[in-house]
C-alpha cells in the first residue's frame, strides 16, 4: 500500500476523486483496490478531523457513496455502526445525507443470516436517529432518512420497529408528530404516504395503528392556510397511492374536505384541492369503500359551489367539475350524481356545450360514460352532428383533446357493437363504417396526407 500521511490528505483527496468521479460502474473489485490502498478507517478519520480542507468532505462522501453501492463496500457496514450513529448527529448535512443513505445501503445487501440488518440498527439505536433527522434535517437528509425507514417498514422485522405496539412510545410515529414542529408533522405525514406506497401490508398497518387521524387534525387546524394546503398536497399524494385510497374513503377524511369545500371563509384554493381529493378518492373501484352519507356530503358541497349565484373563481369552478368527472368515472357514481335531486351531472352537461375553454372535452368523458346506457346510445346515433364531431380527427389539435376524442369514439364503437337492437338497425349500417374507419386511424392521424417530393428532375427540353 502507498505510504499515506494523515497530516497531508492530497493522495487521498485525488484517489477519492478519481474513484468518485470514474465515468462507469464501480464494481467489487474496483471497491476493494480503493479500499486497500486507503482503509475505511483513515477515510472515516479524515472525514471527521479534516472537513475544514477545500474539497475533502464533498469528494470523500462521494466515494464512499459509491463504495457502500457495491456489494463488498456494503458487506463492511455491519463493521462501522458507530460510523452511522456519528453521522447522523454530525453538524455536517451531507454527512448525515450519507449516513442515512449508508443505512439503505445496508437495509438493500446485508442478507438473513445470524445477523440481520434490522436487528444491527436496533443495537445500535439508529432508528431514533433516524427519526431526527426526519424533523430535523434539511429537505434532503429528510428526503434520504424517509427512503431508509421505508425501506426497513419492507421487511416484516423492520414494521415491529417502525409500528410500535405501544402508542405511547417516543419513536411512533403518532407520538413523534405531537411533539414536534409545523414542518415536522409535515415530514411525518409525508412518511406516511411513502410506508403507504410500499404494500398493502403496510398500508393496513398504518390503519390499525390510527396514523390516519394525523391527517385529520392537521386538516382541522384552519388557521394556517400554508399549512393546510400543505397536508391537502400530502393528501393529493395520497389519495394516487393504491393502497391508500381504500382507507382514505371509509375515514372521517371525506368529512373534512366537505367542510373545506362548503366553508366560504377558506381559500378558493383550498376549496379546489379539497374537490379534487375527494372526486380522486370517490372515482372507479374507491367508490365502493366510501359510506353513501359521505359521497352524498362531499357531492352536495361540490353541487354547491357550482350552483352558487356569486363570482365564481375559474380554478375552483374547474376543479369542481372535475371532481365531479372523477367520481362519476364509475358505476355507482355516476348513477349517484344522475339520480340526486337536483342532478350534480346537469354542471357537467352546462359545461360540456358550452363550447368554452375544455368544455368539448367534457363533452368527450360525459358521453364515454354514458354511452353504455342503451337510451344514450340511441340518442347518440340519432344526433349526426355528435357523431360528425367525435369522428373526426380534425377537431381536436391537442394531445389531451385528441385522446379525449378518441377514447369516446372506441366507447361509442363498442356499445354500438354489443348492442344487437342498434348494430342489426340497416338504416345506421354507415354509422358503424364511420366509427370503425374513426377507431383505426387512431387518435391522432389528423388527416391522410399525400407525399410530396422534395428533390425533382430538370426538365427536358
């Protein structure tokens, strides 16, 4: 091994570089050449006695990035524990970015065997560690701490350390939110939606462990409107997390964004993220898993707003519609929002012909969910203009506008199919030509354009 002074870093610093910055894969081999020639050790030394040299910090947390990615690198972890307990009290971000990413690291290669990696950071009290760094860090030791315990919620040994039986211990996660800052209750609920992402195992766990009511308080605490919506952003998150939805729909939650919506007094955009939360939440197979009382609170405030007499904001109008879009994206929804007295879907219907903004597109998602009703089809084929409309490529110019199209003449095409009363009709056999001819162009060939040349003989004379 090349000699190596503590006292002059240069070698190190320069290897470090050149190792951190090689333009391919390190690989095992690769980690343990650089490791023989400068041991873990002297590099965890120099880490913590020279961080005052131009460069040395960010070069040798780069390498060891790269050495703890390798198998090898990650098979001396298990040795250097005290190393992440430092790191995640160093003073240094970056050091403790590196120490939370070491724990994933560890957590991704240490395999099952007499040791686990769980039961290694339980010893050695890292996952309170953790935990601080979660409140307490910067956006990206918080962002690298969250991968970490996500990572340890994967394994069933890891869920007993992140789900605690005990309410009342200081690392649950309900707990931990009541004692700390705005910004960390923010943090926590933003771990939640990642455990939620990881299984529906997971999910359930979250469920029984009453997590959910977080989300509940901090929607309750209406005096912050930047808090709010930070959780109503939290919550959008949430609510496109599969297994998180289910829960969502049979909790208070679609209470509270009722309120939200309903109350004047809030934000106009407050009152929109609340809408589309709730129609995302409400929409497809979400339907099911949601009381009738909710859907119907949460659809009468929506009716509300759009019903309202007074100057109506265009975004908060525009969500609402949506909302509605969403939640009648299903069976049972729509059959809700067409049955209600007054109908919710007549907003839809306003919007859809008023021939302003994306209204056509409204017009698209209304008849591709109606059309399977056998007296929407039979009005559909009885209206040319409809049909000259959504067969024809030509009208829309925009991606979503020609999908829209699209995705209602294949909606159309196949209801006209399934029904043999309209499908066995002679007089509407060039109907079914013209959806068909519609439906294999696809959505977006405009129109059948003839080569031209670009390059032409001389003429001869």
């Amino acid at each position: 091994m090349e000699e190596f002074s503590v006292d002059d870093p240069t070698q190190l610093l320069q290897a470090a570089s050149d190792f951190a910055n090689y333009p391919g894969l390190q690989n095992d081999a690769s980690a343990k050449d650089f490791l023989d020639r400068f041991p873990l050790p002297v590099i965890l030394n120099a880490l913590q006695t020279k961080a005052d040299v131009p460069g040395l910090e960010s070069t040798l947390i780069a390498a060891l990035e790269r050495v703890f990615q390798t198998k090898y690198g990650a098979s001396l972890i298990p040795h250097y524990m005290p190393f992440i307990q430092v790191g995640l009290t160093a003073e240094s971000h970056e050091v403790k970015s590196l120490a939370c990413k070491t724990v994933t690291y560890l957590l991704e290669n240490l395999n099952e065997g007499a040791i686990s990696a769980v039961r290694l950071i339980v010893e050695h009290n890292i996952y309170p560690l953790l935990l601080d760094c979660l409140i307490n860090g910067n956006e990206r030791v918080a962002t690298f701490s969250t991968d970490a315990i996500g990572k340890m919620a994967s394994s069933p040994a890891g869920m007993d350390v992140v789900f605690p039986a005990n309410t009342n211990e200081a690392t649950h996660l309900g707990a931990l939110a009541a004692q700390c800052s705005s910004l960390g209750r923010v943090r926590v609920l933003a771990l939640i939606v990642k455990l939620f992402s990881i299984s529906s195992y997971v999910a359930s766990a979250i469920h029984r462990s009453n997590l959910l009511r977080l989300f509940e308080a901090e929607i309750n605490k209406t005096n912050d409107t930047l808090a709010t919506l930070s959780v109503l952003e939290i919550m959008y998150e949430l609510s496109e997390v599969e297994h998180g939805r289910e829960f969502l729909s049979t909790s208070t939650l679609l209470q509270l964004l009722s309120s939200i919506i309903s109350n004047k007094s809030m934000e106009s955009v407050l009152r929109s993220r609340a809408m589309m939360i709730s129609g995302r939440l409400l929409s497809k197979g979400n339907y099911m898993f949601a009381d009738e009382l909710s859907v119907k609170t949460v659809v009468s405030a929506i009716d509300r707003i759009l019903s309202s007499s007074e100057t109506q904001d265009a975004d908060e109008c525009e969500s609402a519609l949506e909302a509605l879009g969403e939640i009648g994206s299903s069976i049972q929804g729509a059959q809700f929002l067409l049955s209600s007295s007054p109908p919710a879907a007549r907003h839809v219907i306003y919007a859809a012909f008023d021939r302003q903004g994306h209204g056509k597109q409204l017009g698209y998602r209304m008849l591709t969910g109606l059309v399977a009703r056998p007296w929407c089809l039979m009005e559909i084929c009885s209206k040319q203009e409809i049909i000259n409309i959504v067969t024809d490529a030509t009208t829309e110019t925009t991606k979503l506008g020609m999908e829209a199209r699209y995705n209602c003449c294949k909606a159309i095409q196949k209801a006209f199919i399934m029904s043999s009363k309209v499908s066995s009709d002679p007089a509407l056999a060039g109907l079914a030509e013209k959806l068909y001819d519609a439906v294999r162009k696809g959505p977006y060939l405009a129109k059948r354009l003839e080569a031209q040349p670009t390059v032409v003989t001389d003429d001869r004379f």
